[in-house]
C-alpha cells in the first residue's frame, strides 16, 4: 500500500493539465457507456427487445434500464450507425488529449529528473552508473507515460464496462448477477497476491534493463580500450548475459501473468456456464423471460470479457508502478543547494584559502580516514602544490575546495569565512578544474571553450584560445572554431583537448584554479605548449596544482607533501630540498635519475 501511495505522487505532474485530463476521463465514462448501449442495441438488431417483459421490474426499467425498443430494423441500425461514428469521435478526442496531457507531464517529468540528477552530490555518482541513470530518464519514463496514457485509460475503461454493465445486470436479473459475480472476491484476492509479486518482478527486470544499458554505455564509452585489448567477444559477453537475465524475468513475469489470465478465464467463463445453466433452469421455472435472458447473456459477454482483459491491463500497471518507483527513488534523493538559474552578480572573491584541522572519509569507506587534521593557509593570488603518492589525499583535498564534499571534522575557509556560508553555484562559479584526463562535449571547439562562459563574444573566444596557445591549431583545422570534436572529444590529441580545456578555464576567469596533473599524460613537446599555457592562467589568481612532474612546481609558493592523509613535509621547492632524507627530496631525486635514464 505504501509502494502504491508512493507511486500516486505521479498525479502531481498531471495537476496542470487537470481540466484537460478530466475532460478525457469524462470522455473515456462517455466512450465506455455508449460501447454498453451499443451492445443492447446489436441485441435489440436480433430482434431480441426487452418490450413486454413479464418479468416485474421490467416495466420499471426506462431507458436508464435499457429497457427500451425502438423500433423498425431500419431505424435500429440508423441509430446504431450514429452512435458508432460519436462514440469513434470521443475516441479519437480523448486519444488525443491523454497524449496532450502526458507529453506535457512527461516533459515536466524528465525535466525534474534530470535537474535532479544534475544536482545530485559527487558522492551520489561514485554510487551510480551513468547507463542505470539514463535508463531512469529514458526507459523508466517511457514506461510511465505509456502506462498513463494507454495502460491506465485501458484499465479504466474496463472498469467502467464493468461497474455500469453489473448494474445493468443487476437490473435485469439480480439472481443471475449474484450467481455470476460468486467468483470475483477470488479474482479480487487473486489480483492483489499477483499485483505485488508482478511489480517485484517488473522492477527487477526494469533494473536489469539499466544493467545492459550501462554494458553499452561503457563499452562504447571506452571503445579504444575494447578494440585495443580484443575484448569485443568479452564485451558481447557480458551484455548476452545481461538480456539473458531480461529475457528470465521477463518470461517469468509473462508465465504468471499468463496464470493469472488462465485463472481469470476460467473463473469467468466458468461463471458464465453456471449463468447460462440457471438461467435455463430459471426460464423453465417460469421465473426469467426468454427476451432479457439473452440481452443478459450479452452483456455478461461484454463484462466477462472486460473482466478477463483487465487482468493484462493490471499486469501493465504494475509494470508502470515500477517504473514510478525507480523515478520516484531519484526524485527523493537529498541533492545539492545549486541554483539553476545564472546570477547577474558575479561573487567578488580575493582567494584565500585555509584549511583549519579538516579530517575527512568517503561515506562509502567510513573506517579509511583519507585525510587527518590538515591545516595550511594559501593566500589570494598565490600557487600552493600538492605532492604525493597515490593515495594520499592530494584530489580529495582539491575536491573539498570545490566542495564536491563536506569536511567531516574542521573548518574550511574562503576569504577568511566557512565555505559552507557561501551559495554553492556562486561559489563554484568562482572556480575552475583542468583535470588531468579532459572529456570534451561532443560539439564543436567553440562550444567547448565557451562552456567557460556561455555569453562570451566570438573575440573573447579567440582571446582565451591564444592565451591557451591553441589558436594555431585550431585555426590550421579548415572549420576552426566550428570543427566539431567528437564524442569526448575524440578526434583531437591529448595536448589539444588540454589546451582547450585551458581556454575554457581562461575565458571563465575563476578566483581560485585547480589543476590535477594537467600534464601528466603529455609528450614532452604537448607539455611545453600545455605548461605555458598553464603558467598564463594561473597569472594573477590562487591555483592549486596537483602535481606529478615535479619540475613543473619549482616556483610554488608553498609546496605540501602528503602521505597517508597527513601533511608530511611543507614549504618551497628550496626549503624542502634542503632537508636531508626528506620524502620531497627522495621523489625529486628519484624523477631526475628516471629522465636521465630515459634520454640515456
């Protein structure tokens, strides 16, 4: 019940459309009922009109009864005709005015999912896999606005042939009507057992849907790396495997759905052979007039066959109810404080950082302390350098700066106030990164550059890509600006997606820079080009460089050595140097015998 009262959280992207989607539902009741009239009319064609009836409420019945009789055949089939081509025209209007209101809703829908996820915190990613998250905004929604718009009108529809066609029933033979329904609290009781163990099941296979997805996502994601080490039949594995496992749960869920139609076949049209028994035995006995037995006899066809198609409409239901659900779970989830609209007034900030005894853990690895008691302090405009091993907490600590995570312990400040007091997207939009692996958008050069600040002119585009030392590239490919750069960026070299990178945290012009081993995976001439465009961005402002190559920080103003989330050694490139056995000079050391190595 919970899981249903959950789900009905859907209807309040419908409330907009409300009028719309009552009107339709009015639409449908209309549809619904002519579709009852129409089948007392194809008995009253037969010649079968109830006018006359013995039976003592017969006379009572009027036309609410449908206890009337028209006519000449002619005018039977006139009227039949008329009400064939309304009851096609409500169809066709209220078709269209369900997929009114749920392209609507769904656009609300997918939206809200996606600002959602947007916004959700770095934590929530590391537990998340991008193919489950599109398969949420594609697959999940899809199933929902199918369920709305042709599951649950279906379903109602059928409901109603139900209720109006029992009453109906009820007037014109209540012994008849309370021998047919006998079977229906079993079907109820049924239908309940069946519904929970199909939505378990609907979301399992829902669940495994976004397994696959994600084998496509990564496959094709990192494709070079498939091709390189052969492993397509490893990928195609994988993935068979997954459908494999769709194609279990999937049959499993059409096995007990097919049970579940079998019971209610045989429920129902066991009731309607115990119907037409004692309707015999009834006739016979005087009690029931022949004409209402066989307009009786056809609208208990109309509502069996209602009945047995609701069981596949209650099957679809669920699988709706479950795609609500996975939704639903998204929506729920605690995002972070980001505004989603650009501020006119850009954040003054000096750039001074200071990090107060902060300690902190992954909430996935609670029990590893990845960074313990760290305390400095870089002044605005100044170059701080991390160095370290793997491990040590050198980009975890970059991560608190960008307040990726909160600091379990201690005190994080920014121009001398916590930075938890600042607005998150005013702060971060103060900052930039130039990670060490860069995944361009999947347009062109001038896109990727101006995401640093989407209103830039064409001149100040061109500005940040020669201060990145990458217009002369970019003016050598015959689209320049315009050259589309392939999915993440593909079809340029790793120096130049690094360059373009730069260009994009010039032109954003950030108080505070991050850099993670920018030129770590550079040939020797990709990192002078890279490193001077480097040292023209970091001109002027506070820039945190995490650093591999440690002749790339000699200039640092300070310089922190990390290990086991500790702060080991601290100060300038000369000051550590002259510490003798210290762990920055063994590393520098031990880089300079490695090159003299190479070149030798």
């Amino acid at each position: 019940m919970a899981a249903i009262k959950r789900s009905l959280r859907i209807f309040r992207y419908l409330r907009p459309q409300r009028t719309a989607f009552f009107i339709g539902i009015a639409m449908l009741f209309l549809s619904s009922v002519f579709t009852l009239v129409i089948t007392r009319l194809l008995g009253q064609l037969a010649g079968i009109g109830v006018q006359g009836a013995s039976l003592p409420g017969a006379e009572m019945m009027g036309l609410g009864g449908f206890n009337w009789d028209i006519g000449s055949t002619s005018s039977v089939v006139t009227l039949l005709f008329i009400l064939l081509l309304v009851q096609g025209a409500i169809s066709f209007a209220r078709v269209w005015l369900f997929a009114r209101v749920t392209e609507n809703a769904m656009l609300t829908l997918r939206q809200n999912t996606f600002e959602t996820i947007i916004r959700m915190p770095m934590q929530f990613f590391n537990e998340s896999r991008v193919g489950d998250l599109s398969s949420r905004i594609s697959a999940d929604i899809t199933t929902i606005q199918e369920t709305i718009t042709l599951t649950l009108a279906e379903f109602v529809r059928q409901l109603i042939i139900i209720v109006v066609g029992i009453g109906a029933l009820v007037i014109f033979s209540w012994k008849l009507t309370l021998i047919m329904l006998g079977s229906v609290p079993v079907m109820m009781v049924v239908a309940v057992i069946f519904g929970k163990f199909i939505r378990t099941l609907s979301k399992k296979t829902q669940d495994k849907v976004a397994e696959s997805n994600v084998i496509v996502t990564e496959s094709l994601t990192g494709i070079a790396g498939v091709k390189a080490f052969a492993n397509e039949f490893f990928e195609v594995g994988r993935y068979v495997r997954s459908i494999s496992d769709i194609r279990a749960f999937a049959m499993t869920g059409a096995v007990w759905r097919g049970l579940f139609g079998t019971f209610i076949i045989v429920f129902v049209f066991g009731a309607l052979a115990l119907v037409i028994w004692q309707g015999a035995e009834l006739m016979n006995a005087g009690e029931l007039d022949s004409k209402i037995f066989f307009t009786f006899l056809l609208f208990t066809g109309l509502v069996a066959g209602s009945i047995g198609g609701i069981a596949s409409q209650f099957g679809s239901l669920q699988r709706g109810l479950g795609a609500i659900e996975n939704v639903m779970d998204i929506l729920d989830y605690t995002t972070e404080s980001i505004s989603l609209t650009p501020s006119a007034d850009e954040l003054p900030l000096r750039g001074d950082i200071t990090f107060d005894s902060v300690g902190f853990h992954y909430d996935s690895r609670p029990d590893v302390q990845v960074l313990r008691d760290v305390s400095f302090s870089v002044p605005a405009g100044s170059r701080l350098a991390l160095v370290g091993p793997s491990g040590s907490g050198k980009s975890t600590l970059a991560s608190l700066v960008l307040r990726f995570y909160e600091p379990h312990s201690g005190t994080i400040l920014i121009d001398g106030r916590p930075a938890g007091d600042y607005a998150l997207s005013a702060l971060r939009h103060r900052m930039a990164l130039v990670p060490q692996e860069v995944l361009l958008f999947g347009g062109t050069i001038r896109d990727n550059i101006a995401y640093g600040r989407p209103t830039a002119t064409e001149e100040d585009i061109l500005t940040a890509a020669r201060r990145a030392n990458a217009l002369e590239f970019i003016l050598k490919f015959p689209d320049g600006l315009d050259t589309v750069v392939g999915e993440r960026g593909v079809k340029l070299s790793g120096g130049q997606r690094q360059r373009i990178a730069i260009a994009r945290a010039i032109l954003k012009d950030p108080a505070i820079l991050i850099l993670d081993e920018a030129t770590s995976s550079l040939d020797s001439e990709s990192e002078r080009l890279v490193q001077s465009a480097l040292e023209e961005l970091m001109r002027g402002r506070t820039s945190i460089v995490i650093a591999h190559r440690l002749s790339t920080i000699r200039t640092a103003d300070l310089i922190l050595v990390l290990s086991d989330g500790l702060i080991r050694e601290r100060g300038t490139h000369d000051t550590l140097m002259a510490i003798e056995g210290g762990i920055y000079r063994n590393l520098v050391e031990l880089q300079e015998m490695s090159t003299l190595a190479g070149g030798a």
